[in-house]
C-alpha cells in the first residue's frame, strides 16, 4: 500500500507548478549558495539533441541564415537605386516595401502623410518576421546565455527560460515605448476612448502607426512559426501557446482590417508594458536577486493592475456605450469606404476583449496567490532542482520560515 501511495503524484496545483509558462519563474529557484563557489561554471554543458531543420527554415533557428536573407533586399534596393535612373528611371524601387512601409495616401502632403493598407504589407510582414528571427536568436544565445551563466544557470532548459524572458524584456521595453509614442501622436491619447469611434473609419493612419501595427503583427507570426513547426523544445503549455498565438493574431489582423487600428493600439499597450514588467520581475527571480525581485514583483502587480484592468475595463466600457460615437454613415458593412461597423460588430469587438479580460484575471488571481505566499513565508528559497523541467511531477517543497 506504501508504494501504492508513493507511486501516485499528488496533483499540482498551477501556482505551484515549476513548468508553467507564467507561474514557474517566480516559484524560488535553486539557492546560489548550493551551487559551485564561482558564480561561473565551467563545466562543459551536456549536449542537447538537435532539432533537425530543413534548410528552407534555418533562418528561423540560425541567426547567419536570417541576416543573409535580410541584406538580400538590401543589396537589391540598393543596386536598383545606383542602375535605375539610367535604366528605368520612372519606375519606383520595387524592393523598398520589404523593408519600408508602403500604401501612400497619394492626396497626402509631405508635412502630413498617410498611408493605407496595401498588398505590399505582406512583403514587410514576411521580412520582418526574418529580423525578429534573427534578433531573437542573437539576444537568447548570444547575449543571454553568458549573462545566465554567470548568474550561475546550467541546466539547458533554464538557459532557455533566461534568454525567452531577456528577449521578451526587449521586446516589450521597445514596442511599449513605441506604443506610447504612436498614441501621444493620436487623438486617443490617454486612453480617450470616445476617439476611438468619432471619425470612423480611420483608414488613413500615419507612417508610425503603419509601421508599428505590421511590426507587432510581425512579432507575433514569428512566434507562431517557431511554435506550430516545432523548431524549438515544446513546453508543457504547447496548446496553451498556440492558441494564444492565433487568437493574437486574429485580433491584429481583424482590427488592421477593419480600420480598428486606434482601439487596437490602445490594446498593445495595456498588454506590452506590463509584460515588460512581467519578464524583468522572471529574470531576477533566475538571478536570485531577492531584495530587487520582490519589489520588482510587486511594481509589476501594480503596473498590471492598472494596464491589464482598469484601462482594459475602460477599453470595454467604450466598445459596450461609446460606440454610438461613431458617424452613423459608417454603421454599415462597406469594403468601398472601408466602414465595417454595423450593429452587430459591437459584440463581435466586445467578446474577444472581454475573454481576454478573463484571462487576466485569472492570471491576476495566481500572482496575488504568489505574493500572498512570499509576503506570508517572509522568504522564498527552497532546494528544488535547477531545472523545472527536469521534474515536472515532482511536488514541490514546502516553503517554510527560519
């Protein structure tokens, strides 16, 4: 009977779990002083399998092949630029839309340009998700994995939970600071949400937020990618993943479509800087910083309140009662003068936004969880494995008080 019970694992409990994408990094990782006395090791790491990968996809993996893809373009706009006024000179550069945003509004001035959506669009997203490829690659290994290893990480999977976490930390530092800049140059600026519906359809958007609305679907394709052709090791929330991915993207493309850009970068930024928050607070959780990584913990808690609730509720409480706003000529589905807003598109904006919302609080409700625990035990540390992935039904040590 006593194996019997030994046998059976105890169920884990999602705040508990050292594999969860979210949870896991702030559960206490392995003590530094259980490690070697150098916080550099210098033990040769055990060789990992190999993903095989075809080489149509090693730029997606190989930051060499995704650099070579990248100056391709490159090398071509810029030959194009030295022959063409003597070859063609009244054909415009057909390679600049792989690196420069296209669709300008041809009645715009130069003090006031605009742009549309164009078919073009798909050649910058395509080359954008190569150099978030390769930028992905050089942060995770080549600048991370030293930074990790200092810090006294070994094992392979906690090199990798490192290098996700920097390069989500840059990522979400960059795009939330660009979100900030494309909304101050918005009407919608600070979460005016009445403007998100007077004057519609925004069509016609200027070049910052052209460029940033493809950027961030760019992102977000990427990691897809990555994800659906298993280039990377699967982790334990696999589907979770995916499906977070598409349903991203979905709301990214159906916004640039419908001419919803203005209430889709104020989603952006609720969800980018908090993230920010979010990676900085897993990283020096890896570093065993304590002091720092408890009030950067509870700086995210705040941060996350307030652009994952409050302004997301806000979000909301406009699409439900603001949404009359909107010029009643465009209440109608019309691919002409690009107005997709009938009546019924109120609960079809409302009900991705608002299972979103439940989303977050059910994450909201495990990090107060974890604060709960680490404001109650007074300290975090425990002798776990180095690696959450090495024991994923492994129960978890009680934390207890010296």
């Amino acid at each position: 009977m006593a194996s019997k019970s030994k046998s059976k694992a105890r169920p884990t409990r999602i705040e508990s779990d050292p594999t969860h994408h979210l949870t896991g990094p702030f559960l206490p990782q392995t003590p530094l002083e259980s490690r070697s006395n150098s916080p550099v090791s210098f033990r040769k790491p055990s060789p990992t399998p190999a993903i095989p990968i075809s080489p149509w996809l090693r730029w997606a993996v190989q930051p060499l092949s995704a650099f070579k893809l990248l100056l391709l373009p490159l090398i071509l706009y810029a030959n194009w630029e030295l022959l063409s006024p003597y070859v063609a000179p009244a054909i415009p550069n057909p390679f600049a839309p792989f690196f420069l945003i296209s669709g300008r509004v041809e009645s715009s001035t130069d003090d006031d340009p605009r742009y549309q959506k164009s078919y073009a669009d798909l050649l910058f997203l395509a080359y954008n998700i190569v150099f978030f490829s390769c930028v992905r690659q050089l942060i995770t290994i080549n600048a991370c994995r030293p930074v990790a290893r200092y810090f006294g990480l070994k094992k392979e999977a906690k090199l990798d939970r490192f290098g996700e976490q920097g390069y989500a930390l840059v990522y979400f530092s960059i795009l939330g600071a660009c979100g900030y800049r494309v909304m101050s140059l918005l009407p919608t600026y600070w979460y005016r949400t009445e403007t998100f519906w007077i004057d519609y359809p925004h069509w016609d958007m200027i070049p910052e937020l052209k460029r940033y609305y493809l950027m961030q679907m760019a992102y977000w394709c990427q990691q897809l990618i990555v994800l659906v052709l298993g280039l990377e090791k699967p982790r334990k929330d696999f589907k979770e993943l995916v499906a977070h991915h598409l349903v991203t993207l979905w709301l990214v493309g159906w916004s640039y479509m419908l001419n919803l850009t203005y209430i889709g970068t104020a989603v952006y930024m609720s969800m980018d800087i908090p993230d920010a928050f979010l990676a900085f607070s897993k990283l020096l959780n890896y570093m065993q910083w304590e002091k720092s990584k408890t009030v950067a913990f509870v700086i995210f808690i705040s941060v996350w309140s307030y652009f994952r609730h409050y302004l997301n509720l806000k979000i909301l409480w406009s699409v439900w009662f603001e949404i009359d706003a909107a010029p009643a000529a465009s209440r109608i589905w019309d691919g002409v003068t690009g107005a997709y807003l009938p009546g019924w598109m109120t609960l079809q904006i409302f009900l991705p936004l608002f299972l979103l919302q439940l989303l977050n609080l059910f994450w909201y409700s495990l990090m107060l969880r974890i604060l709960y625990r680490s404001v109650k035990t007074s300290t975090i540390d425990d002798d776990r494995s180095d690696d959450e992935d090495d024991e994923p039904n492994g129960d978890v040590k009680d934390i207890k008080q010296e």
